[in-house]
C-alpha cells in the first residue's frame, strides 16, 4: 500500500509538471506562439497548434510567458498621391498581400524589433507602404516612357521586379499586388518630368 501511494504521489506530481510545461494547448488555432523566458530570452522553438510542444520555462513561476501572433498573411490598401507642381498630380492605391515564415517573428523579436502582434502589424504594414511607393515610381516612370500607358497592362511580375522586395526583406513573400485605383494628371512638357 505504501508503495502505490508512492507511486500515485509520483503520478501526480509528472502530471502536474507536464501540465505547467505543455505549451501547445495555450495557443488557438490560426495564430502561433514565442516564448520568452527570464532565464532563456526567447526561445526559437514556435509552437504551432496541432503540435506538441513543452517549455520547462513555465516551471518557475512568472518566468515565462507566450507572446501570441496571428498566422496568416497580411492584407492592407496604401494608397500614394501627390502634387508635385502645378502640372503633375497623381494618386495610386495598391491593395497589397504580404506572407512571411513564422521564423520571422523570433527573428525579430530578438532584434528587438517587436515585442507583440501590434508592433509586427506595424512593421509589416510600413514594407506594404515601401511597396505602394516603389509601385507607384514604377508607374510614374512609365508615364514619363509613353504617355498612352496603360496601368492594367504591367503584370505583377514587373512590379515585383522592380521592387526587388527580396533584396530588402528577403523574409517577405509578395502574394498579391493590385492597383485598384488611379488618377495621373500631367500636362506640362514631357521633357521636364
């Protein structure tokens, strides 16, 4: 009797550690989870629903804590316009996808970079802005070329050519850019663009 209360006491007790330092049913699905710890920083193991994971991080008390993301790619609509003289005026809106490797994240949570789903809403957002910019030189420049240009007709090859998000953010994946909506006014000399 005394040996399977023993046991039982054993029993509990790894049931009670494995409890603490199972991680993966504290992140819902659609979104991922990083651990930071006091003692360890954090960590470069994702947990990902679905997937077993376990932190002995979580074994001393207000040590650690899971910092939830959303998994899943980033969707916004930048638009740019300007009036850069009485002759030239234009506005492009882009609506623009971007996805990028879970990795990412504890990359730049050890950077420093960010520290929660707001700050890498930010982040993400301001590359979306990089490209509406870089997209909208990229039309501009056309119009300089050929005033009969057709905004519909460059591909979103071009564009991510010409952008060449991979030399900049080469954790970045462009999946959508779409301009859906123009106004170009120029009506000074072509020359003085």
């Amino acid at each position: 009797m005394k040996n399977f209360i023993s046991f039982l006491i054993v029993l509990i007790f790894a049931a009670v550690v494995f409890a603490i330092g199972w991680t993966q049913i504290r992140v819902k699905p659609g979104y991922i989870g990083i651990v930071e710890s006091k003692t360890g920083g954090v960590d470069k193991d994702i947990i990902i629903p679905g997937n077993f994971s376990w932190h002995k991080e979580f074994l001393l008390p207000t040590n650690a804590r899971i910092n939830i993301f959303e998994n899943k790619p980033y969707t916004t609509t930048k638009t740019i316009s300007a009036k850069r003289s009485a002759e030239l005026e234009y506005s492009f809106s882009f609506q623009i996808t971007l996805s990028y490797i879970p990795e990412l994240i504890v990359d730049l949570m050890q950077d420093n970079t960010i520290s929660n789903q707001e700050d890498l809403t930010n982040y993400v957002d301001g590359i979306c802005a990089y490209i509406a910019q870089r997209c909208s030189e990229y039309y501009l420049l056309k119009f300089q070329q050929d005033s009969m240009f057709i905004p519909e007709s460059v591909t979103i090859s071009e564009l991510t050519n010409f952008i060449t998000l991979y030399k900049e953010y080469p954790d970045f994946e462009v999946d959508l850019i779409a301009l859906t909506d123009y106004t170009y006014s120029y009506t000074g000399d072509k020359g003085a663009l």
